[in-house]
C-alpha cells in the first residue's frame, strides 16, 4: 500500500543509495517485484490532488513515498528538504506553469525527472514538455492506477538510460582527451627525436662525401664504392626524417604552402631529373609527355611541395617496377580550373585491398617494405595530404602485375582559404 501525505513534510524518510546506482538519490531497479519510489506532485487543484493520491495508493507493486504541494514555493521547499525519484506538475499553476517552475529548480541546483500533467492534450503542450526537457507527458484524465504505473516505470528507465548516457559521454571525452594528448606527444617525439638526427645525419654524409672526394688522401675504389653506399643511406634515412617531421608538421595544422604562379611542366622536369639516374640505373625508362599547351602550364601552387608529390610518386614507381619497366608522367586538363597529373609504372602493382588504405599513415603494400625496400610508410599520406592543401585530389588504380596510376589534380588558381 502507497503512503501518501497531504502536505509538504515526507511520509518516509529518503532511502540511502546504495553504491554503483545510476540514480543520484536513491535505489531504484525498475525490474523489481516491488518498487520503492519518492514522488513529489504539484498541482494547485485539490480533487486532481486527491486523485493522483487515490491512485497511489491503488498501486499494489510500487511502495510510494509521496508528498503534494499546491504551490510552486512548497515544492521548492520539498526539494530542499530531500531529493525525489520523480517530479510530476501540472502545466497551469495560476500565474505560472511547469516551464518556469522546473527551470526555476533547476538554476537552484535540482534537476528532478519530471513528468508534465495536463487536463488538455493540444500541441501547445506537448511541445512545451518537448522543448522544457520532461521527460514524459500525462493527460490528467488518463491518471488511473494502471496507467500511473506504467508511466513511473517508464520515466525510471529513461532516466536511467539518461543516466547511462552521460556516464558514457563523460567517459568517452575523457578518452577524446587522452587521445589527443597521446598524439600530441606523438607528434612532439616525432619532431624532437628528427631534429636530433637530423643534425649528426647531415654531418656524418658531408665527412662521407670529403673522404670519397680525396680530401684526405687517396681513396680506391672498394673504398669508393663502400663511401657511395654510406652516402645513398644516409640520404635514405634523411628522407625517413623529413617524412617524419612533415607528418608531425600536417597532424598539427602547421604546415604552410607558400604558393605563388608557377611552371608545373617545369616542377614536374626538375623532379624526373632529379630521379632519372636512379631509374636508369635499374633499368627503367622515365618519359614525360603533354598535351597542354605550354601557356596553361601555369598553376598556382607551392613548387616545393609538388616536386616533393610528384618525387614521392616516382620513387614508388622506380621501387617497384622491374629491370626493363617503364614509367610515364603524363599532364593532361579536362577542366579549364584545374590541371591533372599522372605517374604510371609497369610495376608489380597493387592488390586490391591495399587500394582503400595506400594513402594512410604507415601503411606499405608489401610485408617487406620496411626491411628489403626501406621507408616508413609515410610517402603516400604526405602526397595526399599536400594535394588536399593544394585543393586537388589523388587518386590511384592498379592491376597486380601489371602496374600503377597514381593520378593527382592541381587548381589553376589560388585555392580560397
């Protein structure tokens, strides 16, 4: 049997939480045979006062603590004197109405689950419930037992559930928050520890290349050869660093095109020049070829930052084509605004499930690429990126034995901020 009180003083005192409840005040398990539960009504009509008692009372599973009020200041009063599992209030209370008065409590610290009564069910009141944050909404005349029970339970579970929900997102920012910090300390061992090498790297190629160049006296040819081969890895592992500190540099935010009108077949020359005894080399061929006139060659971009695209393009085909391949870089414009770049090479190509995530940071395509054909896995996250700070796109499409096309897009004009 419900007790009830006719006035603002609490018939039962209220249960202490028990620990790892969802619920701020007190224990309730909405699954349980019987359910203990603290209500406070406000309605400024006695007989709908009457009625919520009578039902109550009627509730043969639920063993109700309940306290009514008529006016908005005596359910402030119960609020302060002890908290409630759930708060039901009529939607007209003379000179105000449940809006105000929920708002009122909450600004002075208590956020009840709050249940709007109404002897009218219009749109006007529904919205209000929607729009004052209550959590459900109750016709008066709809107020029977069977019905009120149904409707306790119900506004438990959802602020249960709510409950849940805000510990969730509490948790989920503080691990939002790690994160960011994690990566932050990424980025900052990233910078330091390249710097670090940077510096002994340099010094260590130049000593390299004065001794092969006979600054100290006359060098034979193993030794020669030994030097060369100093020199080429030193050169491998200063790439590995800039990659390394351009990453860091495009995690943060902090890497700045310097753009300005420039020749893009001439970037694109420099940068096969640049490649093109290391193909020869191996054996492969490097051709250029264009269609485009060479007045519309012109491109607003950071030349730097293209060759460093269009270097790391090649040095991917160079590595994995075969003695005898061949590799073309090919400039083509379907679009007046825009300028488009291709890099294809009769290499060993992709298979596809290495097509969706080629472009991520430290992917390689092979098991093998960190230890036989060296590198971090960074290249193609930095072309993609640089290509997106340009305001163009990468793309690429391969066929296993067969090869690669790594086609990117340039804007003809300065990209807005």
């Amino acid at each position: 049997m419900a007790k009830t009180s006719n006035n603002t003083q609490p018939v039962l005192a209220p249960r202490p939480r028990p620990a790892g409840s969802p619920l701020s005040h007190t224990s309730l398990t909405v699954d349980a045979q019987t359910l203990p539960v603290n209500i406070v009504v406000l309605d400024d009509d006695v007989v709908d006062l009457e009625i919520f008692k009578r039902c109550t009372d009627d509730l043969v599973d639920m063993e109700v603590s309940l306290r009514t009020c008529r006016l908005a200041s005596e359910a402030e009063a119960a609020f302060e004197e002890a908290p409630c599992d759930l708060f039901f209030v009529d939607y007209r209370l003379g000179s105000t109405n449940a809006v105000e008065v929920l708002g009122n409590l909450r600004s002075k610290g208590h956020s009840p689950t709050t249940v709007l009564l109404s002897g009218g069910s219009g749109d006007d009141v529904i919205r209000a419930a929607v729009r004052g944050g209550f959590v459900d909404f109750m016709p008066k005349q709809f107020i029977v037992p069977e019905l009120l029970g149904q409707v306790i339970r119900s506004s438990l579970e959802k602020a249960r559930l709510k409950a849940e929900v805000v510990e969730k997102q509490a948790e989920l920012a503080a691990t939002v928050q790690n994160l960011q910090a994690s990566r932050e300390e990424i980025r900052l061992l990233y910078h330091r520890v390249g710097h670090e090498l940077k510096t002994p790297l340099t010094g260590a190629r130049e000593f390299a290349s004065l001794i092969r160049d006979g600054a100290t006296g006359p060098v034979s040819a193993d030794q020669s050869g030994l030097l060369d081969a100093i020199t080429r890895n030193c050169d491998r592992m200063a790439v590995c660093i800039n990659d390394m500190l351009d990453a860091a540099r495009l995690d943060s935010g902090k890497l700045a095109l310097k753009i300005r009108d420039a020749d893009l077949w001439g970037v694109l020359n420099d940068a096969a020049k640049s490649l093109k005894a290391t193909a020869v080399e191996k054996g492969i061929s490097l051709d250029l070829e264009t269609s485009v006139p060479a007045e519309r060659m012109t491109c607003s971009i950071d030349p730097d930052r293209v060759f460093q695209v269009v270097g790391n393009l090649l040095s991917n085909a160079i590595k994995f084509t075969p003695k005898g391949g061949a590799i073309r870089i090919t400039v083509s414009s379907e679009d007046p605004d825009s300028l488009s770049v291709t890099v294809k090479d009769t290499g060993c190509g992709l298979a596809p499930e290495d097509l969706t995530r080629i472009f991520d940071r430290l992917v390689q395509s092979k098991e093998e690429d960190a230890t036989v054909l060296g590198g971090l896995g960074m290249g193609l996250y930095i072309c993609r990126e640089l290509v997106h700070l340009h305001g163009g796109e990468i793309s690429v499409s391969s066929e296993v034995g067969v090869g690669s096309e790594f086609a990117f897009s340039l804007p003809t004009t300065l990209p807005q901020a």
